[in-house]
C-alpha cells in the first residue's frame, strides 16, 4: 500500500508512513520497507505497555538507525511516560 500511494502522489505531496510496532524488530524492518517503497517520513507508536524511558529511547533509536527518514513518535496513555525532543531527561537527544 505505501508503494501504491508513493507511486501515486508521485512526490507531490510527502508520504508519512505508519510503521509502529511493540517489537522494536518488526518496526525497524516495516521502516526499511516504507523506505524502499518512497515514504518520506514515518510515523512510530510508542511500544504499548512500556513503562520503561530507556526502554523506549532504544525502540525508536533503533528505527532512527536503520533509517535515515524524519520520524513522528506518538506515545500512549499506556506507557505512562510523556517525551518531547530537548527535555531535561534527554528522552530524544540522540534520536
């Protein structure tokens, strides 16, 4: 699908696609793919449940090392745990 609409927007408008997973290993491999297939950027769920901040910073680490895209964090009620890029814990320096 993200081939289909990269193809059809043809670089008119960019592509952002959603590529999020719990398993930091299916989300660095849906980005790769999103990637071959045009995306211009990506949009990454937090994993859902977990609490852990360093545990998140490595999930999305991750991904922005396989991937040299923009990337969008969303992050859940569930994780309990607010980020935002510069904060004083550092969660996004880095990434």
């Amino acid at each position: 699908m993200i081939r289909f609409v990269c193809q059809v927007v043809n670089k008119r408008i960019p592509v952002v696609a959603g590529t999020g997973s719990n398993c930091t290993e299916t989300a660095v491999y849906l980005s790769t793919e999103a990637k071959k297939a045009g995306a211009d950027g990506l949009l990454l769920v937090s994993p859902y449940y977990n609490k852990s901040t360093e545990g998140l910073k490595v999930h999305f680490s991750e991904v922005a090392k396989a991937v040299d895209l923009p990337i969008l964090c969303t992050c859940t009620d569930r994780t309990g745990v607010n980020y935002h890029p510069g904060d004083d814990r550092g969660m996004c320096k880095g990434i």
